[in-house]
C-alpha cells in the first residue's frame, strides 16, 4: 500500500456495514425449496476470527513476537509482520510508539462466499480510524493449518462495491479469468516489469497510478547518484512466498484483486572496482546482512490489491513491499 502498512503491523482503516448472515432466504416448510446456502462461515465466526486476530495481534506487536503472530497470521502479510519486527532497532521512536500502540477494527463488513463456491477464505472491510469519511481497508482471512489466519491486509483507494448474491453472499471471481488486460493471477508476475524494464510491457496491461509511476521511477533513479558511480543494480521478478491470489466481483462487472508479487534488488561493483571495494548494506539490508561485498542481493515480498474492468487496463490502487533478507 502506499506504505501503509495494515492489519498486523499498524492501525488500519476499514468501512462498511455488515452483509447478511447466512440464515437468510428460504422456506424450510415447502418440501419444492432450495435449501439456504451456507457460507464458508457464519458471521458470528467471522467476527469472533477477527476480534482474535486483534486480540493475539495486539499483543505480538507489543513485543515483537513472531511466533504468537503466526498462530493468527498468515501469507503474504506475514512475511512482512516478520520482516517488521526484524527492522525494528531502524525505526524512528515515533514509529516504534505508532506500531505498538493497539488498534481497533471498526465498521466492520463482512463478505463471505458459500461453501460451495470453492472458496476457503473471506473478506472483511473495516477501520481502525474513527474518520467515517477514511475507506479503510480489505482484509482477507484463508483456512491455514486447521485454524482462520489473516493472510493479506490492504488499504482502500475508495469503497469498491461488492456485488452480493440474493442471500447476501460475496461472489468469489475466477482468479485465472481474464478481466480486461489481465487475469488476477498474471498481476504480480506482469508489474514486477515496472522494476525490472521501466514497464516496457507492463504499461500495456496497467493504468498509471500512484503505484506505478513510483515503480517505474525505482527503476529510472537505480543507478542514480554516488552508488551509481560505483555499482550497477538490477531488478528482477521471483516467485512470491506466498502465491495464492483472492477476487470478488463487483457489481459494476469488475473484479477487486488481492495478489502477492516479489522481486530481489541486485547491486554489483562495477569491473574496476572488483579488486579494491565492498558494497556496505543500507541499514534495513544490514539487518539480515551486514557483511560488506562486492555483489548484494536484497529479496522484497510484497501484496497488491487491483480493480480489474472489462475493456480497461487493470488499476492497481494499493502497493506495498518488504525487504525479508539479502546475500
């Protein structure tokens, strides 16, 4: 996200109002009725998943502890929690306050798909600031080890609108369907191209946004400045820790999409000065790494959340990456 870093590690912002419960519709009494579909979970569970991910988050965050963290977190966002608490001794005082101080989400709107959807996860749309006028956040709980685990957090843009089946359940969309430019599943593989190129291809599949243009300016300015003059750094896609990708339609026809992406940042001495000079790490890269060399590799996961439309480039609107080790 625009470095807003959500659910686990900071106080977000979430809006809306709840959805039906999956009691609705039906009548049990006429032998011809369709049984009420049920969802993945009920909403009382779904709000009992979420007020324990605050709870057990709450106190992790307190003291860094990663192991508590991970009995209530999962995915992609937890790669980042860790990596969080890794880069802690970097931060400011006001941003060690800011991330320790408990958070409570609000405005809580819960989407849940059927259980015959083939989905195992569900969303929720929520605040953790007492603005009504802040869109929040989307966050995203998956089945993981027996237990609901959050495994994404992302701040809103604006309030999308989710389109809803007749009984009041979130419609899960096909992750490998195309929407416009690109499937959900493409998304993280296809932006790394900003890193990587400038966005040679990605500008045919994305709209520019804040997020990209900062991407692409990543790529412009690498090899900027006095590093510049000694090394040469590169970008280049990997394969995210995590690779699941979630999607809801929306009632304008689009697709809202959650997906994880990566890439690692090389930075290597140039030829004439292989035999003389060492790379020394930036403070975060130093955490995992503080060895001065002549080549490092510092690893980034990161999460996206994108509106796709039919006939339109996707729009990624929320963007945010971690760095979790260097060699």
């Amino acid at each position: 996200m625009t470095v807003l870093a959500i659910g686990v590690t900071t106080a977000i912002s979430l809006t809306g109002c709840g959805s039906s419960s999956n009691e609705a519709g039906g009548d049990s009494a006429t032998p011809s009725a369709s049984p009420t579909p049920k969802g993945v979970v009920d909403e009382t569970t779904a709000a009992s998943v979420v007020d324990d991910y605050q709870k057990a988050n709450n106190k992790a965050n307190a003291t860094r502890n990663a192991k508590l963290l991970g009995t209530v977190e999962a995915g992609q966002v937890h790669e980042q929690s860790k990596a969080d608490y890794k880069l802690w001794p970097t931060w400011t005082k006001k941003r060690q306050k800011t991330y320790a101080s408990p958070f409570y989400y609000r405005d809580r709107q819960y989407y849940i798909p059927t259980k015959d959807s083939g989905a195992t996860w569900f969303a929720v749309k929520a605040r953790s600031v007492k603005d009504p006028k802040d869109p929040g956040g989307l966050l995203i709980f998956d089945k993981v080890d027996g237990r609901y685990k959050m495994t994404a957090a992302l701040g809103l843009e604006s309030a999308p609108t989710i389109a809803l089946d007749k009984n009041g359940f979130a419609t899960p969309a096909d992750p490998s369907k195309k929407v416009g430019t690109l499937a959900p599943n493409e998304l993280g593989k296809r932006y790394e191209d900003f890193f990587a190129t400038g966005g040679k291809q990605a500008k045919r599949h994305f709209a520019s946004t804040a997020d990209t243009r900062e991407s692409t300016k990543v790529y412009t300015d690498r090899n900027a400045g006095e590093e510049g003059r000694w090394s040469t750094t590169t970008y280049r896609e990997t394969a995210p820790a995590h690779p699941k990708v979630y999607a809801l339609n929306l009632t304008n026809g689009g697709v809202l999409a959650v997906f994880p992406t990566a890439h690692t940042e090389t930075s290597v001495l140039k030829p004439a000065y292989l035999y003389n000079s060492k790379i020394t790490p930036g403070e975060e890269a130093a955490v995992f790494n503080p060895t001065p060399r002549i080549a490092i590799t510092n690893s980034y996961e990161g999460q996206g959340l994108a509106e796709l439309q039919p006939q339109k480039k996707a729009k990624v609107t929320e963007l945010e990456y971690r760095i979790t080790g260097s060699k």
